[in-house]
C-alpha cells in the first residue's frame, strides 16, 4: 500500500495524463518491477538540468519507433528537459543545419529500407556531405534480426550524419523485435548524455546497452488442417491454417513470423545446373550442413537483391546487370566454373528471411491453437507462372507436417476495454486480426459493440469466413456487417464506398468513442479507407478540412484510429 501523501500525488500524477502517458507508466514500472530481478539492468534516470533543449523524430511503420520516442520525450520533460518531438515526416531536413542535440529513433523496412514516412528525411541527408558541425546526434535503430539487413535504416542514418560533419554523442543502439530491454538502457544513456552536455563532462556509454543477440523464443507446432476459402471459381487461393502448438503466449493483434522452405523443383533445378552433390557437406554458421540442406531450407534462392548479384559477379568475373533475379535463371545465364566456384556462390547467399501472418486466432477461444490466413501470391515473369515462396510453401502443407514459428508482438494493434466500440475495416486477408478479435470478444463476454467492414472481388466465391461472420452478428458480437464485393457489378465497390454509404452512422460511432482498425494492403485500400473517413468527419462533423484533418490526428494520437498494414 502507499502512504496518504504518495496515494495523493499518484492521483494527481493520473488524474490528467493521456493514453499514451498511463501506457508509459505501465511499461516503466514493469520494467522496474522486471529489473528488479536482473542487478545486470539497472534503469535510474540521471537528473538533468533546466533548460536544456533537445529534439526526438522518430520514423515508423507500425509505431513501435514513435511509442519509443514519446516515452523518451516524456522522462525528458519530467526532468526538466525541453523537448522537440516530431515524426520524421514533420522534420524539415534543413533544420540539420541549426544543430543543437537530436535524437532519432527509426525504423527499417522491406530489404534495409527506411519507413516510408521517413524517406525524405533519408534521401536529404544522403544529399548532404558536409554543414551539420553543430549537430550533436544519436540513433536507435529498430529491427528483426532475422534479416540480412538488420537496423540498415539506423545503419544508414548514424553513418551519413557522421560523414556530414555531426557529431555522435552516442553509438548507434540496435534494437531487435524483443527491443524493451536495450531501448530502456539507451533512453537512460540518452539522458545521461543530456545532462553531461549540459555540464560539459564526457559522455561515458555504457557497453550493457549495445544490441544482444535476438531472444526470439522459437515454437514447433503441428498443421491440423489447410483449408481453401475461396469457392471454384475463384480468382484467389486464401488458406485457413490451423497449427496445434502449446503454450503460445500471443495476443490478438500480434503476428507470427514463419521460415519458408525452397520449392523442391527450384532446389533440384539448381543440382542439376550446377552439378554439385546434394549429400556434399559444407560448414554454415558454425556447423555442418549438405548441399541440399542449405539449398531447400537456410539459402534464399528466390530472388537475389543486388547487391548479391553484384558478389555473384565478383566471383564468376563477369558482367551482370544488377536486377533483382532468382538463382536458377543467374545459373543458366551467367553459369559458374565447376563446384569451387559454386561453393563460394553459396557463401555469399543470405538467408531466407522469415515472413509474418497475422494471427487469426484468439488464446481464449482456441487454446492450444495458433491460425493464420494466407492468401497464396501467384505473379508472371517472362509469360511464366511464378509463386510467392512463403505463401506457396504453406499453402502446401499436408497435416501433421512440423512448423516452425516466432510471435511477432504488436502491443499497437490491440483490443480496447470490453466496453468500447470497436470498428474493423479489412478487405481481403486484412480480416485476419479481426476474426481474432471477434473470437476474443466472444470468449471474453465484451459488451461493447462492433462493426465490420469487408471487401472481396465476389460473394459467392471470395466470403471469406462468411459463416463464422454470419453467426457473429446472430449472435450480437456483431452490431453491423457492411460487405463490398468489388467485381459483382459493373461499377468498382470497395470498402470505403460502403464506409461512405453509411457516413452518419459512422461517424456517431467515432464521435461516441468507437476505436477505428484498419488492416490489409497499404497502398491504395488503407490510403483510400482514410481519405474517406476524413471526408466523413468533415461533412457530419461539420468541420472544415483542416478541422477534419486534425481530428483524424487526434485519433491518431489517442490511440483510437489504429493500423497493421502491409
């Protein structure tokens, strides 16, 4: 229990904090509570001196970088820093130039790129060679080590700010997916830095804080059944995974990440090509592997980025355009000389990365089970039918087959209070988390309403879990169902058409406090969804558009608009 005078002050202390302040709290004393019990991570704030001036931007894509920023910015403040903090989009880059103290948290993306929100920033400061002398920086890289350009973003960021004359204040910190424990050791070093700026003594970093290895908890589980949702006819081939696995600790919202194997006609294409012995031994990260074991499950063999194809070159000595392109056609175009070559070629192949699913499944309504929705990606090449490699490798599965899988956590994709409206906006594979969630609704007794939005290209063929859907609204776990299926008319109808349609309604829902979730393609569903409901606010909120604008950054920024888009 507390004291009366600190019960007081804790009321005080809540009374008037946001959202985004409380969930900070909750995370610190956690991590307190948890570094209690590791005398390794001690978090203790230095005490910094007034006045001192700092800048924070962060770039993200899921929000993990901007939750990071505004927790720093808030232990900064309430030790008398004055604190800058803006997204990366919002930083003009010729600010640069002022100097001062910055502090950038970013990012990577796709293979080593930044967030798209952040790309000019990123671009700008590849233009600058020299003029940042009174700049005084530090980067926090945030990333999965599971891919061969780990953190490049920060990478990037921290190397060209040096080049043009700024000066670190602190080594670059990388972050893995499990980033709360080295993120807290950097916000600490952070601070320390500040207040030794302020004081003119040396900045003295700590070595505890520098990346680890991944703690990534890796499960095994069993594929209980694959079953296509998608009728005869259909364009599209969406699977509905169930894995048996024990013990999973995920929550709805949260993702997991799957390691594909190489289609078996492509390994055996390259053995043949090359004719290297598929049982020849070789070493790989410490330990012996074949050929063929290499080739099939630890070697992407897909398509090579450039800058393989450029090692690639290097090694055979030839002349080839840098393009993305899959080993087997780089083999038959530009062949290697006998096995040693080929050995060397296998040394400089990065490994399959892995691809994460959003979880379809809830832990209360589906113990011991993990789904997953999986649309199976074909595509043309050279009037050749090619296939996506993790989605074609699941979708076939046989059951019984052994998986292997990592949770991905998205503690920004998560459900309200039980009591709160919740509005789900996901065409396609976007439904994914949503099944979840409704599942998780229902297990759980929630009370607050619900309404979906769906879209396909046509009812009878591409409803996905149409009859789980139908039963949800039955049964009252559903308020409202809207459905938009694009080629059953002449005319294109997607879902923010139906979003449209219902507009007041829609916006009596936001206005009440109605949570706002939007999952599935970024570009163009997610862009065109959120220019529709801006519109919506603006014409039953009778907002001009700047007002709507500012309300649908309000919503942003109280936690209630929330998206996992890809």
């Amino acid at each position: 229990m507390l004291a009366d005078t600190k019960h007081t002050l804790w009321k005080e202390l809540i009374a008037d904090a946001t959202s985004e302040e409380l969930s900070w709290m909750n995370g610190y004393l956690t991590g307190l509570l948890s570094a209690s019990n590791k005398p390794d991570v001690q978090v203790t704030l230095p005490q910094v001196q007034a006045e001192t001036k700092i800048t924070i931007v962060y770039g993200t894509e899921t929000g993990n970088a901007k939750g990071l920023s505004t927790r720093l910015a808030g232990i900064a403040r309430k030790k008398g820093v004055i604190v800058k903090l803006q997204s990366l989009e919002q930083y003009k880059p010729q600010d640069l130039l002022k100097g001062g103290v910055l502090f950038i948290v970013i990012s990577t993306q796709g293979d080593g790129e930044p967030p798209l929100s952040a790309l000019p920033f990123y671009d700008h400061l590849h233009t600058l060679s020299s003029g940042l002398d009174k700049l005084k920086y530090a980067v926090l890289g945030l990333g999965d080590s599971s891919y061969p350009l780990f953190c490049k973003a920060g990478e990037d960021v921290d190397v060209q700010l040096e080049k043009a004359g700024a000066q670190r204040l602190l080594p670059l910190q990388k972050c893995d997916t499990d980033y709360e424990e080295d993120a807290s050791l950097w916000l600490e070093s952070v601070l320390q830095a500040v207040s030794n700026e302020q004081s003119g003594a040396d900045v003295v970093f700590s070595s505890k804080a520098q990346v680890k290895k991944s703690g990534k908890k890796w499960y095994t589980g069993t594929v209980r059944q694959v079953i296509n949702l998608n009728d005869t006819g259909s364009a599209k081939e969406t699977y509905h995974i169930e894995i048996d696995a024990e013990d999973v600790d995920y929550a709805p919202g949260d993702s997991i990440g799957i390691l594909p194997a190489n289609r078996e006609e492509v390994v055996q294409q390259v053995l043949r090509t090359t004719g290297i012995a598929a049982e020849k031994e070789l070493p790989f990260k410490g330990d012996t592997l074949t050929v063929y074991e290499l080739l099939k499950h630890k070697l992407n063999i897909s398509y090579l980025p450039e800058r393989v194809l450029q090692k690639y070159a290097d090694i055979t000595g030839q002349d080839i355009p840098l393009t993305k392109m899959a080993l087997t056609d780089l083999l038959n175009i530009y062949p290697v000389a006998g096995d040693t070559q080929f050995e060397e070629i296998l040394t400089v192949l990065e490994p399959i990365a892995p691809r994460l699913y959003s979880i379809s499944s809830s832990p209360l309504a589906h113990e011991q089970e993990v789904h997953i929705t999986v649309s199976r990606n074909t595509f043309s090449i050279n009037s050749g039918k090619r296939f996506g490699l993790c989605s074609d490798y699941l979708a076939g599965l046989g059951e019984g087959t052994e998986l292997t899988f990592y949770v991905h956590k998205n503690n920004l994709f998560r459900l309200p209070d039980e009591d709160k409206d919740i509005i789900l906006i996901g065409p396609g594979t976007g439904i994914a988390p949503f099944r979840s969630f409704l599942a998780e609704r229902e297990a759980s007794g929630a009370t607050g309403r619900s309404w979906l939005f769906f879209g396909e290209q046509h009812f009878v063929t591409d409803f996905l879990y149409q009859t789980e859907i139908q039963s949800w609204l039955d049964t009252g776990i559903l308020q409202q169902v809207n459905v938009a299926f694009s080629r059953d008319q002449p005319e294109r109808i997607y879902v923010q058409h139906k979003i449209e349609e219902h507009g007041a309604r829609f916006y009596d829902w936001i206005n009440a406090g109605a949570y706002l979730y939007i999952c599935g393609a970024k570009e163009p569903m997610s862009v065109d969804v959120e220019r529709s409901i801006t519109r919506i606010v603006g014409q039953f909120g009778q907002k001009s558009e700047e007002e709507a604008a500012q309300y649908m950054e309000e919503l942003r920024e109280s936690g209630r608009l929330l998206k996992d888009v890809y």
